[in-house]
C-alpha cells in the first residue's frame, strides 16, 4: 500500500477576518488558484483544511491569484489575524 505524502508550501497570512460571511483577508506571499487545498494554521496548531472555491480582489472574482496580492477568500471556519495560510498537496 502506497503512503500519501502531504507536501506544504506558506502563501499567505491573514490580515482581517469578517466572522458575518465567512471571509479572510489575504496577503498573498505565493500564487493561489481555484481548486487548491489550502490549510490554516494559528501558531500553535492546525485549525483547517479546505478546497479554494472563489478568489476575490476589489469585487471581482478570479481563478487565479498572484504574488503580492491581497485576496478576499470564503472560509469554512473562524480565522484570526496573523493565521497563516498554506498550499497543499498530495506526492
């Protein structure tokens, strides 16, 4: 039997979290897509995991984001300034 290897790369933080609609504000520090697996984390521990389903920048959507880009990105979960963000994926 195989053994799944979870790879992990830091892309972000979160700058604001708005807890009435779910949304993190994002420092992109690496490129975001839709349809990544993205984990986040508090700096003690993991909080979630969860697919990108929509990226936003000022009111439009995008399928991909860039470095350097603050994003707006709905979240499964309450999130706190300072999270940081991750890109996952299985090897």
């Amino acid at each position: 039997m195989k053994k799944i290897i979870k790879k992990e790369k830091r892309i972000g933080k979160i700058k604001h979290y708005f807890g009435k609609i779910k949304v993190g504000v994002i420092k992109l520090t690496d490129t975001l897509s839709v349809g990544d697996e993205i984990m986040v984390k508090s700096k003690t521990e993991e909080r979630f995991k969860q697919k990108v389903s929509s990226i936003e920048v000022d009111g439009k959507k995008l399928k991909k984001a860039k470095k350097g880009q603050i994003i707006g990105l709905k979240l499964k979960d309450k999130a706190r300034e300072d999270y940081l963000v991750f890109k996952i994926w299985s090897l």
